[in-house]
C-alpha cells in the first residue's frame, strides 16, 4: 500500500518536473485555449453517407487516421516533423476532423489547421508524402480511387495553413 | 529573331536569380512532386500533354529544390516519322528552362522532292515557362496553375523553309497556359493560347506568302485520372495556314501518360496531324518516355 503510494506519488512527480502533466487515462498533453468550432476542420462536410459508407463509418475512418498517423510518424521522408508532438492528441483530431468531414457522425473539436501546423516547419515535399501515405491507407481500406479524390478534394485547398513556406 | 532570344535568356537569368535567394538560404531539398505531376514532354519540348502545352514544371523538385528531365519520344505517321530528344530543368517549381531537337523523318516524300529518301528536317527549340499563379492540385478548387512561356525556335533547314514559301526559317512562340485537376472529378483540364506564325510547329518554317502575321492559336487538353499512375484524355490544337502550297490542319490525339516509377514516365497516343506538306491523313502513334529527377 505505502508502495504503491510512493510509487503513484512518484509517477505524479515527473511530469511535473519534465514539462506537461498529460490526461490520466489518453496521455494527451494539455493546448492553450481555443475556441472550439467545426469551422476549425478547415472544410465543409459532405452532404448524405455516401462518403461516410465509403469509408467504412467510424470504424473505418478510424483505421485509416490510425493507420495514418503510424505512417506518417515512420516514414523517413517526415517521421522528423512528429518528433516531440503530442501525437495521441494528432490521432483523436485527425480523426475527429476525417469523422467530420465525411459526415460520418462526429465533431471537430481540435484547433485550425493554421494554428495546428505552426512552427512545424512544414514544406510541400511534406505534404506530397502525407498524401501519398494517406492514399496508400485509403488503398488498404480498397477505398475507390474516384472516392478518394473526392476527399483529398476537402483537404487540398488547406495547403497554404499546413505548409509553412 | 536573335535578340528575342537574347533578350529571353537575360530575362529567364533574371528571374532564377530573383526567386534563387529565398530558396538559397534553406538547404535545397531534391524530389518530393506528387506523380505526374511534372506532366509529360510536349513535342516542343515543354512540360505538357503530347501536343498540347501544359503549367506544370518539368522535374521532380517542389519550390524548395531544383529538378530536370529528359526525354525522347518517337511518332510514326503514313508518310513522316518525328524523333524527339530533350531536357528540361526545373526551379523551385518556378520557372522551366528546356531544350529539343525535333527530327522530321520525310520518307518518300523527301525523295520525291528531290531530297533523297528519308531526308531530315531539324529544328532546335530554346524554351522558358514561368509559372506565374495558382497551383494545379491545391489551393482554390477553381484556380487552376497558370504560366507564361516562350519557344524559341530555330529550324536548321531553311533551303526547305524556303521552297514551300515560308517567310523566316526562325521563330519564336509565346503562350499562357492553365491546367487545373479537379480532384473532386478526378479531370484534369489543360488551356493553351500559343501567339505563333509556326508553320507546322516550325518544321516548315514561320509566316508564308499566304499569311505572314503572327495570330493566336488554341491548344486544350482533356484527362481522366484512372489512378495516381495512370492519365488518360485528349487534346486538341488549332494552327496557323500560312502556306498557299500546303493547307494545314489542326492537330488533335488521345493519349495514356503512366507513371512506371517517380523517375520514369511512359506516355503513348494516338495522334493526327492532319495535312503536312500537301500529304493528307497523317495519323499514327507516339511513344514518348521521360526520366525526372
């Protein structure tokens, strides 16, 4: 018992002293406060399920923003960009925002796109390559080819708020 | 003619030194353009289409880097062959700087003009593009990638140039052009205006005695994105008619671009040339392959 206290005061001890104290049960790191708004998701829903069937609903988008986010932090081309962020905050929002842009039933409560990709240093090369690794995954899911266009459609006008120059 | 080139290569200088410093001061970063995105070789020698001009930017660099290409394409007709070879080098995804000879292969028809069989027109063409807008994947869905460019072009044979009545054996071409992929559709739309006097893209010459103005020409291209390797669409081209001794027709083809790799691009179409020196119906294939780096 007095263990198993010293060791959960122990446990408690570090993040203080290491920076950031992260939520007990995610592990997510505490932002500044924003305004939360579906504004933020950086493009318009699509309209009916279609695209959300297409997807898989939640389940499926849910494998791909996973599947993506263990891409995107392995690939040598941009695994650096990840280095030291909050990545099980990454892997809820961007799935949240996926979720949302799909119309598949959920809100996007994470920040802007501006906002979320500041000081990442960020070029196009980067971007290109997260495509690529996002149309590899949609290809895992067999997600047609038309279907993911589609999609990348909602995503491509956010170029010039995630690339920083 | 040689002042416009010259005053073309100072100004294309001029432009690499101006966008260069931005770019200098990070470290350049090689590759990174998204497949066909850096299109094919046009039969200028641009990045287009086969025929047609595109916006896009030869190499496989992004703004951050500096990239190139070469190529080779090959396009048999019923009574010519064309060969071409070139290179092009691409800045920061700014500006293009490319090269080619065009070998017009007449056959029979050489001989029968007294030139012997399978006699060879050249012709060298110097260009620059400069994109100037836009990008042709993302940004605003409806703003499509928009250049400016410049062809000079410098047939060798100008005994021929001049025996079917052309006024100069030396040219130089200058266009705008917008391409935009509609990711929603997955259609690439591709729209040339050429300012030109060329007679058969130069191969016969500039003006004749039947015209000899420069007028504006229109060049379209048409793509449907089969997947991220594979394009397949049309293009279209209107040309001047300079000639009272050969009419010239518009040009149009069907063409498949496949991306074998991020290094190699295989394009093939079937093509139709119309008229060329007074021989009617010449259609039939190209094959055009180009490496990027």
């Amino acid at each position: 018992m007095l263990l198993s206290l010293a060791l959960a005061l122990s446990v408690q001890d570090v993040p203080a002293n290491a920076g950031p104290v992260g939520d007990p049960v995610t592990g997510e790191l505490p932002v500044d406060p924003y305004q939360q708004d579906n504004a933020n998701a950086g493009a318009r829903p699509f309209k009916g399920d279609k695209m959300a069937k297409a997807f898989g609903g939640k389940d499926g988008i849910k494998r791909i923003t996973d599947n993506l986010v263990v891409g995107i932090t392995s690939d040598p081309r941009i695994e650096e960009i990840f280095k030291g962020q909050d990545i099980v905050r990454l892997r809820r929002t961007l799935f949240e925002q996926f979720c949302y842009i799909l119309n598949a039933g959920c809100n996007y409560t994470g920040r802007d796109m501006r906002s979320a990709h500041k000081n990442l240093g960020t070029q196009m090369a980067d971007l290109n390559a997260l495509v690529e690794i996002l149309q590899n995954v949609m290809d895992q899911e067999n997600i047609a080819f038309t279907l993911q266009n589609r999609f990348l459609a909602k995503l491509a006008p956010m170029k010039d708020d995630v690339v920083d120059r | 003619m040689k002042r416009t080139f010259h005053l073309l290569s100072v100004t294309m200088a001029a432009m690499i030194t101006s966008i260069a410093p931005s770019a200098a001061a990070e470290e350049l970063r090689q590759g990174g353009k998204l497949l066909l995105t850096n299109g094919i070789a046009s039969v200028e020698g641009s990045t287009g289409g086969g025929l047609a001009s595109w916006s896009l930017i030869a190499g496989n660099e992004t703004r951050d880097g500096i990239g190139g290409s070469v190529h080779a394409t090959v396009a048999e007709f019923k009574d010519y062959r064309l060969d071409t070879e070139g290179l092009a080098v691409g800045f920061f995804n700014r500006v293009e700087l490319s090269y080619a000879r065009q070998a017009l292969n007449t056959k029979a028809i050489g001989q029968a003009l007294g030139l012997g069989y399978g006699y060879k027109l050249n012709q060298d063409i110097y260009g620059a593009k400069l994109r100037v807008a836009g990008d042709a994947v993302y940004g605003d869905p409806l703003m499509p990638q928009i250049a400016v460019g410049i062809q000079h072009k410098r047939n060798l044979d100008s005994q021929v140039t001049d025996a079917v009545g052309a006024a100069e054996s030396e040219g130089t071409d200058f266009y705008v052009s917008a391409t935009k992929l509609f990711l929603s559709h997955s259609i690439l739309i591709g729209a040339t205006a050429r300012y030109t006097k060329a007679n058969q893209g130069g191969l016969l010459g500039f003006g004749g005695d039947k015209n000899n103005d420069y007028g504006v020409q229109f060049e379209g291209s048409l793509g449907y994105q089969l997947s991220r390797k594979l394009v397949i669409g049309g293009e279209y081209r209107t040309k001047p008619d300079n000639l009272s001794i050969a009419r010239e027709d518009d040009w149009y083809d069907f063409f498949a671009a496949y991306a074998i790799n991020r290094n190699l691009t295989l394009a093939a179409a079937y093509v139709d040339l119309g008229s060329i020196a007074t021989s009617a119906e010449q259609r039939g294939g190209l094959i055009s392959l180009r490496a990027s780096f």
